[in-house]
C-alpha cells in the first residue's frame, strides 16, 4: 500500500521534472532547415564572431536542425557546404534572432542567401524593409524610418539602422535611433549603431575634427592636433584591404608631389585589430607619413568620430580642423589638391 506522503511526493516531483524540462527548452534557439532532399548528408555550418557560437548540421530526410542556448539577441551567420562546392565558396546568410523558440528557414542550399525566414520578429523587420525597397523604390531612408518607428521594442531594428541607416542623414538616423527602446539600444547592434550615427554627425563635411590621440608604430602617442594647420588627408585602411594597399601609388605619388612645398600632410590610421599584421604591412609597403593604429574597442576612433564601415574610407580635412572632402581617391584626389595648390 503507497501512503499519501509517497504519492504527493511522486506527483511533486513529476511536476518540478515537468517544469525543469521546461526551462531546460525554453531557453534554447532551435534553428530548423526545410529543402530538398536532393541535399541530403549535406552540412550546414553555424557561426557567429560576436558570440563565438559555432555549429554543424547534417541534412537528413530534407531537413537539418540546430539547437543552442539563447544568450542574447543577435545575427547568427549560416553557410552551405552545397553552395561552397559549386561555386568554390559560399555568401555568407544571416539570420536574426530575438529570443529563445524555433526559426524556420527554408530556401536552396546552393543559394542560401535567398532563404525565407520565419518565426523571428527581428528577422521580420529585416523582410519589410527588402520587401518594401523592392516594391516601392525611392526613398530608403523614408522607409527606414517608418519601420523602425513601428518596431521600436525589436532588436532587427537596430540592426536595420545599423547596417543599412547610411541612406539616412545623421540627424534623421539619431532621431529613429533615439526611439529605440532603452533595451534594444543596449544590444550589440544597438550599440553599434548608436557609435555609427555619433561617428556620422562628427564627420560632416564641414565639421571640425576634435582632438585625438594614438599610437604610431614605435608605440608613441601622437595627437592629431599636433597636425593643425595643414590639410590632412586622413586615411583609413587595414593590411587585409586590397583596395587600400592599391590606393597606396596615389597616396605616395601626391605626398612625393607636395611635401615640404605647400601645407599638405597624410595620416592613415590602421584599423587593424592585430598590431603585428599592421606592422609587417607597413614594413612591406614603406609609408613614409605619419602611421596610426585606431583602438580594437568600443571607443574605436574609426567609428565613433567618422562613422566608418567600408575601407578604404578618406577625408580631407583643412588647415583649421573642418572636414572639407570625403573619399577622395585616385584620379579624384589628385584633381582635387590640383585645384587647391596648382599642378
């Protein structure tokens, strides 16, 4: 005979396993995969530089699962071993997710890039907003900045001004930025683009550049005020850039052409997160102006005073400190300081 005390005994702890079991899933982001079984025993790659989350799926019966603990929200990136064996390499696709529950994602392994997501609000915002440039045209900046006043509580907004918000002018960025809520501010994209519109409105043309201060390839600091009274073409590049290494020629044929005969300087700033891939590349390439390497932090001046996001980026900055031109380079730079100090 089972006395009382067991069977409340039983039944509690079937509910605690019951609740545990809950929590257990509840917490989890499960990412599942609908295509053709043509790609069947075919691998799916999960990877993410900002969480350092990392995963392999199989395809199996037309389908592939992922599961992995929910710890913030953020842009998981997918990748296709299909995709990457026939053309040798494979776009990147990234999936946005909010908070823990299952994605569904469905599209051709051979061009992941147009999978169709559901199931994530964030990712949602991301699909108005192709949606919308598609059918409309025009103004992405407008339509930016309604969906992002409508979806004000969605970290996929942040997103949204983070890495398409360059269309909008600073001031228009900062006032969709300024109504985020306080928690999808303080995401990793919320945060990113927040420093992207601050680094925008600092960089105007016409804007004075404040005072900063870095280090040069002998470790000393140096302080960019230390170069008022000259203009500065200041350059941001890093050793990986193929575009600014060949940018190079221009800049060495104009320092060669105007140095020491009108008041004309360079200062490029690496932004670089290795220093020793920095240094090596300045070694190889013999740069003979003045060499900075930007902060690998939040407080990355690349960002945060010149809203940089491609490189190479130029700006063109006058003898009392106002950003007079911006991205010039090659044939355009050289026209450029023509017209201000004759050929």
């Amino acid at each position: 005979m089972i006395k009382l005390r067991s069977i409340v005994a039983v039944v509690a702890f079937s509910v605690l396993s019951f609740f545990t079991v809950q929590a257990q899933t509840s917490d989890k982001v499960v990412l599942v995969g609908k295509v053709d079984p043509k790609y069947n025993s075919t691998e799916i790659y999960l990877y993410n530089n900002i969480t350092g989350d990392n995963d392999t799926a199989v395809v199996e019966n037309g389908t592939w699962r992922i599961e992995l603990p929910f710890t913030v929200p953020t842009r998981h990136m997918l990748a296709s071993e299909a995709e990457s064996k026939k053309y040798g390499g494979y776009s990147p696709f990234g999936v946005l997710v909010d908070g823990p529950g299952s994605v569904v994602i469905e599209g051709d392994l051979e061009s992941f890039y147009t999978a169709k997501v559901s199931g994530s609000k964030s990712h949602d915002v991301l699909n108005q907003y192709f949606a919308q440039t598609q059918e409309q045209g025009g103004d992405n900046a407008a339509i930016i900045a309604d969906i992002v006043s409508k979806n004000a509580n969605v970290f996929g907004s942040a997103f949204l001004l983070e890495r398409y918000g360059k269309v909008m002018t600073p001031e228009d960025a900062l006032k969709s930025y300024e109504g985020l809520s306080a928690e999808v501010k303080q995401t990793y994209f919320g945060k990113s683009a927040g420093n992207q519109i601050k680094g925008a409105l600092l960089s105007k043309e016409g804007a004075i550049v404040k005072n900063f201060t870095l280090p040069n390839e002998k470790g000393e600091q140096l302080n960019f005020a230390s170069l008022r009274g000259n203009y500065v073409l200041l350059d941001f590049w890093a050793s990986w850039c193929g575009p600014c290494i060949e940018e190079f020629k221009t800049l060495k044929e104009v320092y060669a052409k105007y140095k020491g005969k009108v008041p004309f300087e360079i200062l490029s700033i690496s932004t670089d997160k290795s220093e020793t891939a920095w240094k090596n590349a300045l070694k190889r390439e013999q740069l003979p102006w003045v060499q900075m390497h930007d902060l690998s932090t939040d407080n990355a001046i690349a960002v945060n005073r010149f809203a940089v996001t491609a490189l190479p980026t130029t700006f063109l900055i006058g003898p009392d400190g106002k950003i007079v031109a911006k991205n010039l380079r090659g044939k355009e730079l050289e026209a450029y300081l023509v017209k201000l100090f004759g050929d």
